[in-house]
C-alpha cells in the first residue's frame, strides 16, 4: 500500500485544504469572519444561477431543510435576501445582497492573492505545469463520471 507521501489524493487533498485555510483567511481579513463553509456553498450556488432552496440543495446534494435554515442565516448576517419569481409569484427567490457581493469580491480578491502566492514559490514553468496536470486529471475524471455533488461541499471561500 503506497505511503500517504505518495498518494496522489492525499496530496491533492492536503494542498486543496492549505489553499482552501489561506483564502478563508484572507476573506477574514477583509471583514468577513462571520461566514462559514456550508454558507458559503449556498452563496456559491447564487452566484452559480441557482435562486431556489430547491436548486441549492439540489446543487449541493443536501436537504432543502439545510439549505432553508442556512439561508435563514445568511438572510440574518446580512448576505441575501428572498424575493419572489417574476413568473412564479409562490416561489421566493434568492439574490445577493451589497454585503453579499462584497463576500464574492473579496473571495475573488483573495484566490487571485493565494494563486499568485503559489505562482511565485513554485514558479513560471512549474505553475504552467502543475495547471497543466490538474486540469487533464480534471477532463479525466469528468470523461469517467461527474464528481458527486457532496465533493463540491468542501471548497473553503470558493465564492
């Protein structure tokens, strides 16, 4: 059986979770230490086009329960708000708020920030490569199957 060292999803895994510390971070810094992963996941379902509980917890493959009691907590930290479908006036919507957006902005500020951080440790031609890599085990994995919607559930600050 081949060492942890060795293992390329051990390895993945401990450099996704390293990313995923120093972005949530960043987004601290910014004034944004008040949101947490399961939330961010349903920011990241709006911002993806998915307004309803239904869709995000479709999206996320969790309970329309969970989603509603996090969005209830979203709503209450000031990250978005419920209206109602143009064409459906029983459905209640989801959008971003001005907070919400600003959430999403400095999420995107700090993965830019982290990226290039990496960028410059590992260097031109080594980040060119390393892209290169992920992204063919990326086209691999989705020629084979789509990743379970429970693996998009563990991704940090990624708004």
């Amino acid at each position: 059986m081949p060492e942890p060292a060795t293992e390329i999803g051990h390895l993945t895994r401990v450099v996704a979770d390293a990313i995923a510390e120093r972005i949530t971070a960043r987004v601290a810094e910014a004034g944004f230490d008040d949101i947490r992963e399961p939330q961010a996941a349903v920011v990241m379902a709006v911002v993806a086009g998915d307004l309803t509980v239904t869709q995000i917890a479709a999206r996320l493959g969790v309970s329309p329960q969970a989603v509603s009691k996090t969005v209830t907590e979203l709503e209450r930290a000031g990250y978005v708000g419920r209206g109602h479908d143009p064409d459906d006036k029983r459905v209640r919507s989801l959008q971003l708020t001005a907070r919400g957006n600003e959430v999403v902005a400095a999420s995107r500020r700090a993965r830019k920030a982290v990226t290039a951080e990496q960028s410059r440790w590992l260097g031109t031609r080594d980040t060119a490569e390393l892209l290169r890599l992920l992204q063919h085990a990326v086209e691999q994995f989705d020629a084979g199957h789509a990743p379970s919607p429970h693996a998009t559930r563990r991704t940090g600050m990624r708004l």
